[in-house]
C-alpha cells in the first residue's frame, strides 16, 4: 500500500474504501477472538491439555 501512494493512479478510491472496509472488519474479529482468549484462560475448570490449548490460542491472536 505505501507504494500506491507514492502513485495515486495505481490505487483507485473503490479498492482503498474496500480495504478500509477489510482491516476494519479484521480488526473486529481480532478484538473478538481475543476476549473469547481472556473470558477462557482463568477458567479453572480446564483440564491441562484444555489450558495449553487456550494458551497457544492466545499467542495466536496477539501475533495478529
């Protein structure tokens, strides 16, 4: 994207509202995906592997 805007001809302004549009979205979801992180992990009905698994879980979504 930084490219395209050293050249305004190559990004026209339906493709920049569509992207718009997609990081907004995916920002949502990754919002969403980490507080179902943070309400699992101090649930302490987890088994150990149930646990690891919401660790792992975790470090995903914050990577993104």
């Amino acid at each position: 994207m930084e490219r395209g805007l050293a050249r305004p001809y190559v990004l026209d302004d339906a493709t920049l509202a569509r992207m718009k549009t997609v990081f907004t979205q995916t920002a949502a979801v990754d919002e969403w995906c980490a507080g179902q992180g943070r309400r699992c992990a101090p649930s302490s009905g987890l088994t150990a592997d149930q646990r690891r698994g919401v660790e792992r879980y975790q470090a995903l979504v914050e990577c993104t």
